[in-house]
C-alpha cells in the first residue's frame, strides 16, 4: 500500500511526487503517456519556483539545460517599447524560461532517485472506495491501495470527474493561445522576459532550454480558426506582421509544431474529499496569459506536503489543502481574470502609451502616484484595484504593491 497515488506526470504531478517521496512517503506516479510530455502553457517561472527547486535541490540541473537567467523585463506595446532589470527581490532574482518536458524530466528523475515509482502508460480507469472513502485506484489489470490519491492530471481530470468534485468557479474560456519553438532568433543585448502588445494580441518571448526560443501568441477566442490556418493569417504570419518582431524573426525558423488550444476554461474546482485531493490544473486551470500555471503547481506540491495527515485522512487536513489553495492560487484567478480583456487601443491611447514608453521618468512619477488617485475612487473599486495590484506583484514577482488606500 502507497501512502500516495498522483494520478499524472506533468509538472504539478511530478513535484509533488518528487516532494512527498523526499519526505519520507512511499509515492507511486502513474500517467496515460509516456513521459515526458509537452504542454499548451506559460514556460516562465520566477523566484517562488526557483526557490522550490533549490530546496528539492534540482536547480543546478535546470540551469544545466542552458535556459539563461532572465534578469530584465522587456515590453513592448503598439510599437513603443521599455526594459529594465528585475528588482532583487529575492536571492532568485529572475525568471527562467524551460520548455513544460524538460522541466518535467528532471522533476521526475528527482522523484524516482526519493523513491517514488513511476509508471507511465498506466491509465486510470477507476477508483477504489470503501463507502465515501478514496482507497486506490485501477487500470486495465492492475489495482494499487493509498490512504491518498491526487488527480495531477489536468484540467479534463479524470480523477476530479470520477469523485465528483463540484466545480466552485467558472467564467469560461476566454482567449486561445499558440506557442511554437525557433532558433535563430535574434537576441536583445541582455537576455529577457518578453511582453509584446499588438492590436490586441499578446505576446510571450524568450530564450529556453537548449538553445531555443519560446514564441507564444494570446489572442481573442473568435480568432481561434483563422490563427491556426497556415495561410496568411495564421500564427507566423501574425508575429511576422509585427514589424519589430519581423526584424527578430528574419533568419530564424520554427523547428516544433505550433501547438494552439482553444478550450483554456477559467475555473476551479472542490480540491479535495475523503482520501482525495486535486492539484494543478485538475483543480484551477487558468489562461496561460496568467504565467502562474508553474508557480501554481509547485505550490500545490507544498500545501499536499504540508498538510497530509501522519496516517488516514481527515476532516481538518482536507480543510487546511483547501485553504491553502485558494490563498495561493484560487483568489489570484478570481480576481486577475480582468487582465485577460486585452482590447487594441484608440489612436488617442496610442499616442499617450507611446508618449510614456518615451519617457521612462514620466512613467515612474505617474506609478508613485497612483495611490493618490485610486484613493479617491469608492472604497470598493478601492480594493477591487488592491487586489489587482497585490496579485500582479505576486505573480510578477515585483516589490509588493503600493497600498491604494494611503492611510
């Protein structure tokens, strides 16, 4: 018998199983496929998650892959553009860009080498019950018994669909997302984590492991179909008609399929029962414009780690997961869903975004005085906005956000 099943092999899975087999716990970690497996996701990952992999003491091997340290922020926004270091807000002051299967490798090969049995190819058919209670699970000729079972497997969990978890949030799909891997890209003078507005779209830059680069365009979902067609208006061609993107994309070539979804639901669900839990996307799954899917599975990994019972399952460790769920991640979502509303902006807005882009000085006066502005707003807008700016902060990776509300 197992102290814990995870139903998945993708990052969440595979850092919680890596985490909870380095605790001591007997893990066994099945997937439907090999492994492993790539993703539709954000690949940036800020100082919680190199933090995260320092302790578990795989961050050597991650930057082994040759992902290098991101230490400056670069927008670009309607043809106007700012850069800047990241502040050092921790020792892991800035991001990294690596590919959702070679992160997810080494997170395994950290699991196996704790103890953790890994199974790939093992799909789960059904779960054992005594009563109410999860007990196992079952595949095609196969039975294993666990006081715990965790679905890491996705945001169409067959774990969540097979307890029953209610789903507690929902605000539908939002935008489609591409992403696509080239070489030959065109560095910046330092490299960077990249934001490109245009018309709209969003994108998503960086240099990644093994020499690639990691282009990922967000979009409307009513572009869905004519962005994944190969003709003039699909993928490479919108990033083409960007013409300081053209200029990066001149010699380069796209060396992966581009992978695009159109079904990135923002929602979550109960994350967990008697005997059950649900981590990573199987619990919120969130649109990658968020970049927090990693962040968010390693923190799933801490609070199943943190708050599993010495034996059984109980009543009070189901409702300490829970919680720590929704502080550090449910809330983000259900208060960051206003950011994924990216519309074109009006020539008048255009002008002005290019004016403050110019002149960096403006734009640092103008965020030191935004909370004398938001505090005349009405004490609800107030923490409306206070929500906005602490969970930006977090997910960013920034210096906490100013207080709205001066006094």
């Amino acid at each position: 018998m197992y102290d814990v099943i995870v139903v998945g092999g993708g990052v969440t899975g595979a850092a919680s199983a890596a985490l909870l087999a380095r605790r001591g716990l007997r893990v066994m970690l099945c997937d439907r496929t090999g492994l492993p497996a790539p993703a539709v996701s954000t690949h940036f990952f800020g100082p919680s998650v190199l933090s995260f992999l320092d302790g578990l003491g795989v961050l050597d091997e991650v930057l082994e892959t040759g992902a290098p340290p991101l230490r400056r922020w670069h927008l670009e926004v309607e043809g106007g553009y700012y850069g800047a270091p990241m502040l050092p807000r921790s020792p892991y002051h800035y991001n990294l860009c690596v590919r959702r299967e070679t992160l997810s490798a080494i997170l395994l090969r950290a699991a196996s080498r704790h103890g953790a049995e890994i199974r790939e190819r093992s799909p789960v058919r059904s779960l054992r019950r005594d009563g109410d209670q999860v007990t196992g699970v079952e595949g095609d000729g196969w039975s294993e018994k666990a006081r715990i079972v965790v679905g890491a497997d996705g945001r169409g969990s067959q774990v969540a669909r097979r307890t029953g978890a209610a789903t507690t949030f929902d605000a539908g799909v939002m935008r489609c997302t591409f992403h696509a891997y080239w070489e030959g890209v065109v560095p910046l003078p330092a490299p960077a984590l990249e934001l490109w507005h245009d018309g709209g779209h969003v994108l998503q830059v960086g240099p990644c492991d093994g020499g690639r680069w990691m282009v990922m365009l967000s979009a409307p979902i009513e572009q869905y179909d004519m962005l994944r067609s190969g003709a003039s208006t699909g993928y490479e061609a919108r990033l083409r008609a960007i013409p300081a993107m053209a200029d990066r994309l001149r010699g380069a070539c796209r060396v992966s399929p581009v992978y695009g979804s159109k079904t990135l639901r923002n929602f979550h669900r109960d994350p967990a029962g008697p005997g059950w839990r649900l981590a990573g996307d199987a619990y919120c799954h969130k649109d990658p414009l968020f970049g927090a899917g990693i962040a968010d599975g390693c923190a799933a990994a801490r609070a199943l780690a943190d708050t599993l019972p010495p034996d059984g399952d109980s009543r009070e460790a189901r409702e300490s997961y829970a919680a720590a769920l929704d502080d550090h991640v449910g809330q983000k979502v259900r208060t960051g869903l206003a950011g994924l509303r990216v519309d074109p902006p009006q020539p008048g807005q255009l002008a002005w975004i290019r004016g403050v882009l110019a002149h960096p000085g403006l734009a640092l006066e103008m965020a030191r005085r935004c909370s004398e502005l938001f505090a005349g707003l009405p004490e609800d807008r107030r923490a409306f906005w206070q929500r906005v700016a602490d969970g930006a902060a977090d997910i960013l990776d920034l210096p906490p956000a100013a207080r709205v509300d001066p006094s």
